[in-house]
C-alpha cells in the first residue's frame, strides 16, 4: 500500500495563479481531509469529506475548493493564489471521521 | 483563549532523562485526545491515542486530567531519536474535526 500520496512536494505560484493539489489514498478511508501547517499554529482544516460525493468546509475553506469524485481521491483548488496561502499543505485520511489520521508528505507551496 | 494550548518549546533534554508535557483544552465537553509526532519537513505520524484511564505504550505514558481540562506525554529514558515535535489533538465533539495544537519541540542532547 502506498498509504496517502500527495503531488507535487513542491510548488512556486504567482499571485491570481490557479492550480490542483492532488491526493490519493490506497487504504479504501471513507474520510479525507485537506489541512494547512503555519509556523507557530496548529494544522488547521480547510475542507473535509466523509465519503465519496460529500464535503464540507472546515475551519479555513476561503480561495479553496474541493470534490470528491471517488473514494481514493480529493483534490485542493486554489482559485486565485494570494500570498496569504503560502503554506505546507497536507492531506489525511481516516477509516472514519475523527479516527487515527494518516498523513499524506505534504506541499509546499510559495505564493509571490 | 486557544482551544487548544501547548509549550512551544525547545525542550532541550539530555540522552537518558525523563521529559514530560502538557496541552491544555477549553471545551470540557472534550471526548478523545491523541498525541501525534512530526519530524522536521514532515508529515504527522500518531504517537499515542490517549484513553481515561491513561496509556503507556514502551517509554511512553500518556495520561488525561478531565477536571484540570490537560494532557499529558511522558518520555522516559530520551533516545536522540525522540528529537521531534510533539502535536497534541483534540477532538471537541463537533463537525467532524480535530482541534491541532501548535506542537511542543523536543531536542535530545547526547
């Protein structure tokens, strides 16, 4: 199993650029989960999923979208880059909501 | 107040000594905690999950204070590999999500 997997490691954006962050999980997870990791802060939630064809906003969803068209894949839209999103972004999924989360390698992102 | 508290750190602890933290949480309606680990430039992995009753796993001893609204982690016998940051998480009840505390760092000494 290749567990979660994220591309790319790395990414350089100019502001009101838009682009995919991609993620996939082999474990068959009913929940998926897309946070940002800031220096000094916890790992905040964008958006989540709790099964194919469902998501919802966590606590920081604003210039983001998501879909879940399958079980084993949940992309990240940003819409229009700001620099505001440079981050590390990682994505995680669990058998089920609020269950052990495995973590995908993250992306960093740079936004000018 | 943050949902969710945690010493920033460094710890810095000799090889072979005993460390412990806290994390302290504000919402006392709180049903289960978990201790992660993450190692610099990486993904977090689970260290612990963090039952009533407490949990030791090897070197490790995680313990939950309900009435004081804190967890604990405890290290005993530090190996340079426990060189980390240490994330504390909380599940608060709600919508599905973890609350993420911003990580308490420990760096062992030889």
């Amino acid at each position: 199993n290749a567990g979660v997997t994220q591309t790319p490691k790395f990414q350089v954006l100019k502001t009101g650029q838009s682009m995919t962050l991609q993620c996939a999980q082999d474990m068959n997870h009913e929940y998926m989960s897309w946070y940002r990791q800031d220096p000094g802060m916890g790992l905040r939630l964008i958006h989540y999923s709790v099964g194919a064809g469902i998501t919802d906003q966590g606590e920081v969803p604003n210039g983001y979208n998501v879909s879940r068209s399958t079980t084993e894949d949940f992309p990240l839209r940003l819409l229009s880059a700001a620099p505001s999103q440079t981050s590390v972004y990682f994505c995680a999924s669990s058998p089920r909501a609020l269950e052990t989360q495995y973590f995908g390698p993250g992306t960093r992102l740079l936004v000018l | 107040r943050k949902e969710v508290e945690q010493d920033p750190g460094p710890f810095n602890v000799p090889e072979g000594a005993t460390v412990a933290f806290n994390c302290t949480y504000s919402n006392s309606a709180s049903q289960s905690f978990f201790w992660y680990r993450q190692d610099c430039r990486k993904e977090p992995k689970l260290l612990m999950s963090v039952y009533s009753s407490g949990n030791e796993d090897g070197r490790f001893t995680a313990q939950l204070n309900r009435a004081s609204q804190y967890i604990s982690l405890l290290i005993r016998d530090s190996k340079l590999s426990d060189s980390a940051t240490y994330l504390c998480v909380v599940n608060t009840g709600g919508n599905y999500q973890l609350i993420w505390g911003a990580g308490t760092k420990l760096i062992i000494k030889p």
